[in-house]
C-alpha cells in the first residue's frame, strides 16, 4: 500500500499489510482462530489496551494526531466527540480494521497487556480474535439460525465440539448478552428474523463465543429503540468483570451511564483529531478540565 510521508513529528511510521475486505468476515471474525469452546469472555476483566502516540493518515490526510490512551481491564471506556472527529477510526485502529482501507497507514502502539499488536510477529487474525468488535449497525449472517450465528466463528476456525459443549456455548454466550430468555425456544430460527435490539446482542453473543479480552462497540445503540438500547447498557453493565470495553457514543447520558472511563475527541479547524482530555466519567462529567469538554457534554458545544 501506498504511504504518506514521514510524520513531521520523526515517529517512526507503519506501513500496514494490503488485506482485501473480502479476506476477513464483516463481523470481524476470521478463518483461522486458535480457540477452544467454553466459556466466553476474557475473564479477569479481559486485557489492558494502551494507546502509545497513535496518528492516522488516509492517504496524504492526517485524520489522527498523536492519540495516547489507556483503556483498563475490567472497565468501560466511552469515547466521545463530534462527527468527524476521529472516534471510529481510532477503534479500528485497536484491533487493525483500519488497515483494511486502500492508502490508510499509522504511527505510534496499540499494546494489549503489553504486547504491540502491529509487531510484525502478531498475526492480523490473533489481534481480532482477541479484540472483537461490534458494529452500529447489526450484521447477524441471515441464512444461520441464531445457534449457528452464535458459533459462527468457530466454524469458521473449523473448530471441532461436541453437540453438547457447542449447545452449552450458545447459551452460556446467550445468557452473558442478555438475549437467552427470548430466544431458547427458538435457536434454530433464523438469525435475521430478530428485532433489531434482539440481532444486536445476538452479534454481542458471536463475539464473545471466540473469548475475547477487549470488544470494542462503534455506536451500538444508534439504531434502536429505548427499551433496546437500555437492555443493551445491562449488558455492557454486566459484560465488563470478564472483557474491557471501549464503546463510541454521541449519546452524553448513556456515556454517562455505562462507562467508567472516558475520553473527549475533537478535531478543529479541519486540524486531526485529537483527545483533549480523559479521566473518570464522573470528572469528565462533573468537573473537566478544559472548557470545550464541559461545553460538548453540556450540550453547549458548537
């Protein structure tokens, strides 16, 4: 692929692999996961993600400025901002979606417990086993029944189980995105046929079935209705003593709700996006730092 110029700044830049979009699944999942049926999630409240001075380029246009963040263990990450300021870029960039776009390129880390997951050691598909991700709008495989959906990436690792530990899968991953009780009596139904909250944690749950440390969530909730979005927050709620989450949102009051830690985004003047500051919500919320945060989450911004 094609790079832009050396940053001004002399960190050293990546060229990052040429994968055509065809190559891995829209889900994230992939071919060749190393797994083995069981219990999902991480556990241990998944893995510590770092962020060490991350700029992004597509093409020649610099859309990410020296981004450095720390998303815990065991804990929520909100990332908030206006549009176009860098947010779903950035969490693509944490689990190497974002070198699936034709002249995109980076510089700076992403550590997952310490380890940089664009060493050119670390396969593309090990990064996205262990960093999932669930997409705004919901993408469950339609021909698959929802049991097959929720298994869906260990079959595509050719991943061998018994019929009895496969069905104790689904419901255990079921059960953890808060979508068992609906759909038990109706696992070999189709995937699609689901309202949109209930295909939503349907997705949640083909994530998790692969046990992953971190899953990142672009704007889950933007598409659905009140009840669903609230039934979607439990799960957050209840997912993070086993799997870090990172979660975009434009919405003040779920950030507020579901996140411990957060992070504000802005780009200005059509210069790169950048964080211009993050801490606890609470702070972030109550007593920031810099005024353009307290005008963005006070609804007071632009």
């Amino acid at each position: 692929m094609t790079s832009p110029s050396a940053p001004a700044d002399g960190s050293a830049e990546r060229t990052l692999i040429d994968l055509h979009p065809s190559e891995v699944p829209e889900t994230g999942l992939v071919p060749d996961l190393d797994v083995q049926p069981g219990r999902p999630g991480g556990g241990d409240g998944g893995a510590t993600l770092d962020a060490v001075q991350v700029s992004a380029w597509f093409g020649s246009h610099k859309v990410l400025e020296r981004v450095s963040l720390t998303m815990r263990a065991g804990t929520v990450t909100a990332l908030i901002g206006p549009s176009g300021c860098g947010k779903s870029t950035f969490l693509r960039i944490l689990n190497r979606m974002h070198e699936l776009v034709p002249g995109a390129s980076l510089a700076g880390e992403v550590l997952l417990d310490g380890d940089d997951v664009y060493d050119a050691g670390v396969k593309v598909t090990d990064t996205r086993r262990r960093i999932g991700m669930v997409f705004q709008k919901p993408n469950p495989f339609p021909a698959m029944s929802i049991a097959e959906n929720v298994t869906a990436g260990l079959k595509l690792a050719g991943v061998t189980a018994g019929r009895h530990e496969r069905n104790d899968l689904v419901e255990e991953c079921l059960t953890k995105a808060g979508l068992w009780r609906e759909v038990r009596d109706r696992l070999r139904s189709p995937g699609g046929a689901l309202s949109g909250g209930q295909q939503q944690r349907l997705c949640i749950a083909r994530s998790l079935a692969v046990r992953p440390d971190v899953l990142l969530m672009d704007e889950p909730c933007s598409a659905l209705d009140p009840t669903s979005t609230r039934r979607i927050e439990e799960t957050i709620a209840e997912l993070r003593d086993e799997v870090t989450i990172v979660i975009v949102t434009h919405n003040m009051q779920q950030a507020a709700r579901v996140s411990q830690h957060c992070a504000f985004f802005l780009a200005e003047d059509g210069a790169p996006g950048h964080i211009v500051e993050s801490g606890a919500t609470n702070a972030i919320f109550s007593q920031p730092a810099d005024p353009r945060t307290a005008d963005y989450v006070h609804g007071r911004f632009g």
